[in-house]
C-alpha cells in the first residue's frame, strides 16, 4: 500500500534500512526524551529486528509515515491468530519534527482501517504511562487501558499498560 495524505506518504513497503532506522530511533527517542532503560532498548530493538522475519504479508504490516521525503514515524501490525481476529500494534513512533501535525494520528488510524479491512476485530498494544501525549491520541481514537503492570525495569516508577479497542 502507499498513499499521500495531507502530503504525507504512507507506505507499507518497508527495507532493511527501515529496520534499522526504527532500531536507532526507538532507542534516541525513548531513552533519550524518557530515560528509558538499557533493558527496554534491547527489548524493543529485538522485537523490530525480528519483524522483517517472521513477517507475514497476510497478516502483518509496518506502515511508514515519511514526510518531505524524511522518515516521519511508523507503527506496525503483527496478527496474532486467524482464527480469533486479533491483531497487535507495535513500534509506534513520531519523529519530534512531525508532532502535532497529525502524523501519529494519521498512522494510527490508517493502521486500524487496515486491521478492518484484513479481517481483525480486535486490536490491542502496550505502551507506558509516562508516554502522555500518545495516551491522549490513543483515548482519542477509542482504546481504553484493560491492565497496568509496575514496570520498574524500564524507569523507576514506570506502569506498563495494555491498551484495547474492538474495531
């Protein structure tokens, strides 16, 4: 898929150098605007560098958001059984240059149009209370929290929080 809106590009074609550049960018913009932990680094960069493996074009997608020719955020899909309609959003990101111009939210509901239109009912991910702007747009779009688990590996004082909508 790929798609201008609002002269950003959107695409679901995705490189190695994409994987990296998500890798690099998830651990500059965690740790450095919240401190995330080494833990979480190694954490969310195995995850992402295991994407491109398992991938399944059916059921999975990293959808890209670039904006004046730049890599401006990406969140990505992971189906998590045929059978049950469920799917998972995971590394999702906006680099500082897009905030507040729409960008997290384009990608946002882009992706679960998507989820919709390949069959999923369900979507859910896991984010941390200290990520304040994002929970806005997430309680914006309709997720509600179903769990909160103490997470002090990844900041002291941290709550993990699992995030829900049916679609």
């Amino acid at each position: 898929m790929e798609k201008i809106v609002n002269d950003v590009l959107l695409t679901t074609t995705f490189t190695q150098e994409d994987i990296e550049y998500s890798k690099k960018r998830h651990v500059e913009i965690f740790d450095g605007e919240y401190g995330f932990s080494e833990y979480f680094n190694r954490y969310a960069t195995g995850a992402i560098d295991r994407f491109p493996h398992t991938y399944n074009p059916e059921k999975d997608f990293m959808l890209i958001a670039k904006v004046d020719g730049k890599f401006g955020g990406t969140v990505t899909l992971i189906g998590e059984g045929e059978a049950d309609g469920i799917a998972r959003l995971r590394f999702f990101f906006v680099e500082p240059f897009t905030r507040g111009k729409g960008v997290g939210r384009l990608l946002f509901t882009t992706a679960m149009s998507m989820a919709k239109e390949m069959g999923y009912k369900h979507l859910y991910f896991s984010t941390y209370n200290v990520l304040k702007p994002a929970r806005n747009l997430y309680r914006d779009l309709g997720y509600a929290v179903t769990k909160e688990t103490p997470e002090d590996e990844v900041i002291p004082g941290a709550v993990e929080e699992i995030w829900e909508i049916d679609l």
